[in-house]
C-alpha cells in the first residue's frame, strides 16, 4: 500500500480513538466508523480486488455451509453412519436376547429392561430402553437418537413424520410411539386406557390420528388406524379372549366380556378365570374365556396365521377397481362407492393378491366369518359402543362411510361405525352386502361356478381343497341339513357371530337386534354379512345365504395378518 493510502488510515485509527470515548454501545458504532473510513481511503483497483475476494469467499462457504454443501453432507453423512451403528448395536442386542430365549425354552418377548441391560452388557453408551404403546423405545443419550422397535425385531429411527400425499385432512401421521394415537378405553369402568398388543406396522403403514371436527370432544374407545400407501385405510383388532355372558344362542343383543391377552394367552389387565382355546368345549365362551379363534393357528375354527397378536380390519368395504385377476387398484378408501359385480372366487382373489401400494406381505386376504365376529364381538363390547346398535349405512350409491362427503363420515355418520366416533370399523351394518371368505361345503354346483375349480380358488380344484379349511378360508362342514348343518356350527365355528348372536338358523329377527338369521345351504352355500343399505333387519350380528355370483350389492371386506 502506498504511503498516500497509509496516511488516511493513519488519520482513520487517530479519529477512531475520539468515538471511542463516547457513550456508544458496546463499540458498534467504533467499528462501523472504522470500516468506513478504511474503504473511503482505498483506491478503486483495491476495492475491486476485495469485491472480487469477498464473491469468491462467498461462492466457497456456499460449496461448505449449503443445503448440499460439502460440510453439510458430511455433516448428514455421520449421521447416517451413527444411526447405522447404533440400528446395528441393537438389532445384535436383540439377535443376543432371542438366542437366550431359545436355549432356555422361553417364549416370553423381550422386555425393556432385558434390552437395556444386554445393551449397556454389549458397550453401549448413555442409552436408555423403555416400552411406549407396546413398543420397545430406545434412546441414546450422546446421539439424541431414538429407535422404536418391535418385538419382529423392526428397528426404525424416530424422526419428522412424513405426511402421506394422499391422507384426508381430518387424519394426521403421528409416531407409533405417540400416546393419543390410540386409547381402547373401558367404557364400563371408565378407565382411561387399558393394555392392548401394540398394532403392527409393515412397509411404509403409517400410524394415523383423526384430527378433524370432533376431534377434541371425541369420546369412547379409539381404536388403532392406519394408513398404507396408496391411502387405503385399516383398524387394528387386537388379540383377546371373549365370553358371552347374556343373550348367548338368542335374539337378544345381551352381554359380550372381552379380556386383552398376549400371544401366549396371559391377560394384559388383571382379568382372573379360565382361559381355552378349545371351541368344542360347551362352556368356552360362556363361563370361560375363549380365545377367540381369529387370532389363533387353528384354521378349521377360523385362525391359521399362528398366534397372533392382532389382525388389521378394512375400515370401509373394498373400494378401487379389480380386472382380470390384476388386484393392483383394490383398495380401502371412505366416501366412494364400494367394490362390487365380482363374484366370489374374483373377491377371494382380490383380497388376495392387493397390495394396497406396499412392497412386503401384509397377508392380505378376504375377511373371513371368523374376522367379522372378532370385529363385531369387540365393536359390542365396552371397548365398543358397550352394546349399543352400530346405526345402517343407508347409501344407496354404496358410498362407503355412507356419504361422499368425508368429513361427515366421521361426524353426521360417526355411530355407523364400531366405536360411534371416528376411530371405529364402519359399513358392518348396510352399505352393500359383505361377502366372507367361508361356504358350507354341501356339494352343490355353485360352489363350482362362482367359487371356482382353480387351484388357488375359494372352491378349489381337488376334493380335499374344498372340504379343508386354510387361513384364507374357513370351510363349514355340512350334512345337506341346514338345521344340523347350524348347530355343527355353534359347537365347531365359535366366535363368528352366527350361532352364538342367533336364536335358529332361519328366523327374520333371529339375530341379535332383530337382524336377520339365515344359515347357507342348498344352492346358496356362501356366507353373506351385514345387510343391505335398504335391508329393514340389516345388523352387524346379520348373516345370510348366496349363490356367490356377481352382484349389484355384493361387496366383501380386506383384511391384514401382519
């Protein structure tokens, strides 16, 4: 620098010193007086060459401190590869703890605790594990990191919950680990929340909480929902033993008990008596506890996907489109006219083969006899509506919810649903009449002609697919007898709503809030469930005959074993 340009800024520092004595906060002013009086004496070769530096330092923090800078993808780079690590600490954990188990002959799930101590035990730092919602949580203290993790050993890390793009307004994305996403309150006894087995949650399912109109003034029971990715919509049932202490082989709608229990049958919340899975024992389901079939391995009495902890139920009858066997656009949507003109075998396989835009076997399938009893026992239940009448979808354009209208679905339609708010499984009663995956196997030809004679078939293609039952149907066994055939029933399928809700296998008011009682035979060998939107003695406890061929008002609801 020159000595002309040095002397100004000689001058600078020397007039800089007079501000200094001034009242100025915190020397602010000193600074920027200083700044200025600098650039003012520089020449303007030297102020392009700073013009041009300050651009270039600029352009270089950018390339460091952007979105896609280099300091913040290393940044987010370490992140990942500590989130890694820490997902691998604790899958190893978990991998430690069931190899334990299994060497010990012990079946119980892991518990918080025993995560925690095999962690702290494999060098983990500053962790901590405890159980949300039925889930497993674990947090690490350094990180900030926190993992849910199922007793399947799925590990996700806890972060922004991602909105799906096709999620109605009055539903929100919230964390499995969030204690308002669900509250299967006793009704009875107005406790605020018992135990229940944690919904399962496959793929990209999202746990949802309705967060439209009623929201904050919503009573009752709120039962699990989820959402899949192609906005289709499910509600968890879970696993528990039942006992029909009024009302048991009648007409009228008496009194159903439900106990919560794990997949090893111990009660979740202090419940006392003897627990059976027996179906044919007389008492099972009146003095004792019946696990009920649905959640259990045995597939002649409706279960068949093991001892399960829960199944996920069609919030509405099946929606979207089915063609040629392609199930891509089934889904489960409110507020739309229901999926119909299929006959039964094309049901079967819809249910089947839907995918409901998830990459992994959720084992979708048709809802089966044994499903609609576990979804209407519960819904009657103090977990329920406490035995009122779900009210009839009376849609006659068989929107689902029984309006197109979304928002009323969940508030003007709220008691058509299990729970008479918006958390419930609605439909059940009305809309269209619901199809299940279950026939008496009396040999007629339309068990042939609309239930198929194709491997894979509702129907089947041998004799013994057809008289055997899977955990894709349930097979009733028949002796060409409706009334025999109806009381074979009561003693082998209990649990279905059908011989223990009823008073005969043939009376218009013969079920419980005077629904319908018609038990198949001859050359109606199908199950029909709920009614019809016009149907006088519609009901959830409905069951009815068909032929299984494709009509206007026939629908069928999905179903997910996780």
């Amino acid at each position: 620098m020159s000595e002309n340009n040095r002397n100004p800024i000689e001058k600078c520092r020397k007039k800089l010193s007079q501000f200094t004595t001034m009242n100025v906060i915190d020397g602010q002013a000193s600074l920027v007086i200083y700044a200025s009086l600098i650039f003012y004496s520089l020449t303007i070769d030297n102020i392009l060459n700073i013009i041009v530096l300050l651009i270039l330092a600029g352009v270089s923090i950018a390339m460091l401190t952007g979105d896609n800078g280099i300091l913040t993808q290393a940044t987010e780079a370490k992140e990942k590869n500590t989130i890694g690590g820490e997902k691998e600490q604790i899958s190893l954990a978990l991998q430690s703890l069931r190899m334990k188990k299994q060497a010990d002959n012990v079946t119980d799930e892991i518990t918080a605790s025993e995560l925690d101590e095999q962690l702290k035990y494999d060098g983990a730092k500053n962790v901590e594990v405890d159980n949300v919602n039925g889930y497993l949580r674990v947090k690490y203290g350094d990180s900030k990191n926190e993992y849910t993790v199922d007793q399947s050993g799925n590990i996700e890390s806890e972060g922004e919950i991602i909105q799906p793009e096709n999620i109605a307004k009055s539903w929100e994305a919230v964390s499995k680990l969030d204690t308002t996403w669900f509250s299967y309150n006793d009704l009875e006894n107005n406790k605020e929340k018992v135990k229940v087995n944690a919904p399962i949650l496959k793929g990209n399912m999202k746990a949802i909480k309705y967060v439209g109109a009623e929201a904050d003034t919503q009573t009752g029971s709120k039962w699990a929902n989820a959402m899949t990715s192609d906005g289709s919509m499910f509600v968890w049932i879970p696993r528990y033993a039942y006992k029909i202490t009024e009302g048991y082989h009648t007409n009228v709608a008496g009194t159903i008990e439900v106990a919560f229990i794990d997949t090893s049958n111990k009660f979740l919340n202090g419940e006392t008596g003897e627990i059976t899975t027996n179906v044919e024992d007389p008492e099972a389901g009146k003095s004792k506890w019946l696990v009920h079939p649905a959640f259990t391995s045995n597939p002649e009495a409706g279960g068949g996907f093991g001892e399960i902890p829960g199944i996920w139920v069609g919030k509405f009858e099946a929606t979207g489109a089915y063609s040629n066997g392609d199930a891509s656009k089934v889904s489960v949507k409110p507020g739309v006219s229901s999926l119909r003109n299929i006959t039964i075998n094309g049901q079967y396989k819809a249910g089947l083969n839907a995918t409901y835009g998830e990459s992994v076997n959720l084992n979708s399938h048709m809802m089966k006899n044994s499903e609609w009893g576990a979804t209407v026992y519960l819904g009657h239940s103090k977990y329920g509506t406490n035995k009122k009448k779900v009210e009839q979808n009376k849609s006659s354009s068989y929107y689902t919810g029984g309006t197109n209208t979304v928002e009323e679905i969940y508030t003007t339609n709220k008691k058509q649903s299990t729970t008479h708010n918006a958390t419930g499984v609605y439909d059940l009663n009305g809309g269209a009449w619901e199809r299940t995956a279950a026939y008496i196997n009396n040999g007629n030809e339309n068990l042939g002609t609309f239930g198929g004679k194709v491997a894979g078939d509702i129907y089947g293609a041998t004799e013994e697919e057809q008289k055997t039952s899977t955990k894709y149907k349930t097979v009733y066994s028949s002796v060409n007898n409706q009334v025999e055939d109806y009381k074979t029933a009561g003693k082998k399928n209990k649990g279905d709503a059908v011989y223990e809700t009823s008073v005969s296998h043939s009376n218009g008011t013969g079920s419980w809030f005077d629904a319908y009682a018609y038990f198949p035979g001859g050359v109606t060998p199908f199950f029909n469930r709920g009614g019809n939107y016009n149907d006088t003695a519609a009901g959830t406890f409905y069951f009815y005959y068909g032929n299984g061929g494709a009509g206007s008002g026939d629908s069928f609801r999905p179903v997910m074993a996780p």
